[in-house]
C-alpha cells in the first residue's frame, strides 16, 4: 500500500480541488455557497474516497463512490458553465481533471478486483 498523498489519482484529485476552490471564489455570492460550496465538497470527498480506497482491503465499494462523486462534480461544473458562473476554459480544465480521475479510478477497481489481486 502506498502512501495515499503519492498516488497520481490523488495528485490529480488535489488539482481538482483547486482548481474547484479557485472557481467557487470568484462565483457570484448568490451561487459562492450553494454550487460552489457543493462543488468543494464533492472534490474533498474524493479526496477522502482515495484515501479509503487505499486503506481498505475492499477497495470496489469506495472507487464506486469515488466515481459517483466525480459524476456529481461534473454535473455541477456543467451547470456552472451553462449559467456563466465560469468560463468555457475553466470548465474544460476542470473537466479533464474529471476525465483523469475517472480513468484511473476505474482501472484501480478493475485491478483490483482481479482474481490475481
């Protein structure tokens, strides 16, 4: 098991969560707590999912979650950007971290349900 913080999903994941920090601090107030503050939420719950996912000897049931939250984070940046709360580049950046995420968590979880796991 490797440490959590060295693992490329988690880099990826921190990236995520800053980039979602930076996009809620410059939403206007009326959708800073409600979108934004959801969007936060979502990416340090990822973060935690990681975590668990590493420390845990069942990994399937949290990379699951992991991915069910990344599909909530998406769904929120998609309705930022339709609103205008952020810019088209900024929501294809954040949508490629998204996209990084979900590849390597799927393919933790298939690795790790593999019978030579």
């Amino acid at each position: 098991m490797a440490i959590h913080t060295n693992l490329p999903i988690y880099k990826v994941a921190y990236d995520l969560l800053d980039a979602a920090t930076e996009l809620a601090k410059n939403m206007p107030r009326d959708f800073k707590a409600s979108i934004g503050g959801k969007l936060r939420d979502e990416c340090i719950e990822i973060i935690v999912l990681i975590f668990r996912a590493n420390t845990a000897r069942e990994k399937a049931p949290h990379l699951m979650d992991l991915v069910e939250r990344l599909q909530v984070a998406e769904l929120l940046l998609r309705l930022s950007v339709d609103k205008r709360l952020i810019s088209k580049p900024q929501y294809a950046k954040a949508v490629a971290l998204t996209n990084s995420i979900g590849k390597q968590a799927n393919g933790w979880r298939r690795s790790a349900s593999s019978p030579a796991a």
